[in-house]
C-alpha cells in the first residue's frame, strides 16, 4: 500500500462552521505533512510531525489546528475560516531513501470557505 | 527562506515538441527533488539528483544537477498530451524534513 488517502476530497464551510480533514497512510511513514496550494502556484508547507509530535508549524494562524493521534493518522481541524483560505490541501508522508526524504502526497481536499 | 525560480512560469505545446525547464537558487544544495503533479491529484516525485553535474534519465524525461549544485533543469523529449502538469523542483538540505517548492512550470502539451 503506497497510499495516502485524505477525507473528504470537496468541502464547502461557511466562516463560522468547525470542519476536520482527514489523512491516512499506511506504509509505516513516521513524518507526515499538511500543505496548502492556491490555483497554479507551489504548495506551501503548513505542519511538519514527526513520530507524532508536532515539529514545524510555518506560522500558520490558529484557526488551522492540526492533530496527529497516532502514526497512521493526520487531522486538520478548521474554525472560523476566511474565504481566503479556500484552496487545495494536500497531506503527504515521507521516508528516507538513501538519506533523502522521499514525499508521498494524498489527492488533497478542496475547500471552499463561504 | 530558499529561494527557488522556475522558468517559464507557463508554457504551451504542441504534441511532440521538445521543451526544458529550468530551476534556479542562488544557495546550494544537498540535493534536488523534481515532482509532477496533474490536475486533480498531488505531486508525485519524479527523480532526485545528488552530485553536482549528475544526469538522470526517466524514459523521454533528463534531469540534470548543475555542478555547483544550485540548479537544475528538466527536458522533455517529444512531448505528449500526458506530460500535462504542473512541475515542481525542491531543494533539499541533508536530511531535513522541511520540503518547501520552487515556483513551478504550468506544462499544457496540446494533441
């Protein structure tokens, strides 16, 4: 299984709704990611975990919350969103491969903020 | 925060033309990523270059490290409908895990 599976792959909330996404892998990845892309640009790191432990947070507000309950899981949890922070997000886990992290990426969630 | 050029930021084909992509820092790196990502989907790693001055080949794809190992470009040998994405570079420093991206090359390959 070289999957990573994210949930739901479309949601619409408006800015006062509480909505999760969802990301799950099971190959064993012990660092996983959450990015945010906008319409033909890069994506752009949000969170880094680590066994389970949070260990980069790229100043991201703290209406994104992220959530890592064990090494499978991944959860961003979202609270009064602004319809700027609608776009793609995409969940990815890593291995190393001959010392050089190798990304898999889940199909992402589009989200539309009302 | 490493900054990462790509050019051209679009580029339009026709079926069967040859193209390159470049990806341009002014830092040097450890390594480098190339990923393609199509509509609908994530980016999907396509090779990883190492050594300064090193050429990978992926079937009609050649990648290339520059020797000072601050950048790195992308052919395309006739190109197909299929090679329609978005391709990204990343530079790695040793084994850390914060992958950031270059700015991208938006490819349309037209049939």
């Amino acid at each position: 299984d070289t999957e990573v599976t994210q949930t739901p792959k479309h949601l619409v909330m408006g800015m006062t709704n509480k909505k999760s996404l969802k990301c799950e892998q099971h190959m064993g990845h012990r660092a996983m990611y959450w990015y945010k892309q906008k319409a033909k640009k890069p994506p752009e790191l949000m969170f880094v975990y680590s066994y389970e432990k949070l260990s980069i947070n790229e100043s991201v507000p703290s209406r994104f919350s992220p959530e890592c309950p064990n090494s499978s899981l991944l959860n961003l949890h979202l609270h009064a969103l602004q319809p700027e922070d609608s776009a793609l997000y995409l969940c990815a886990s890593s291995a190393s491969d001959r010392g050089h992290e190798k990304l898999f990426f889940g199909s992402g969630t589009q989200l539309s903020v009302l | 925060t490493q900054l990462l050029e790509q050019s051209p930021q679009f580029l339009s084909i026709q079926e069967g033309e040859n193209l390159t992509v470049y990806c341009n820092s002014s830092s040097v790196f450890s390594s480098l990523q190339w990923y393609r990502q199509e509509p609908g989907e994530g980016p999907v790693l396509l090779v990883t270059v190492v050594t300064g001055g090193e050429v990978k080949k992926l079937k009609r794809l050649t990648f290339q490290f520059g020797d000072a190992r601050k950048d790195s470009s992308l052919h395309i040998t006739a190109a197909q409908p299929g090679d329609t994405g978005l391709y990204l570079c990343a530079p790695r420093s040793g084994s850390a895990r914060q992958l950031t991206f270059g700015s991208g090359t938006q490819l349309t390959v037209l049939p």
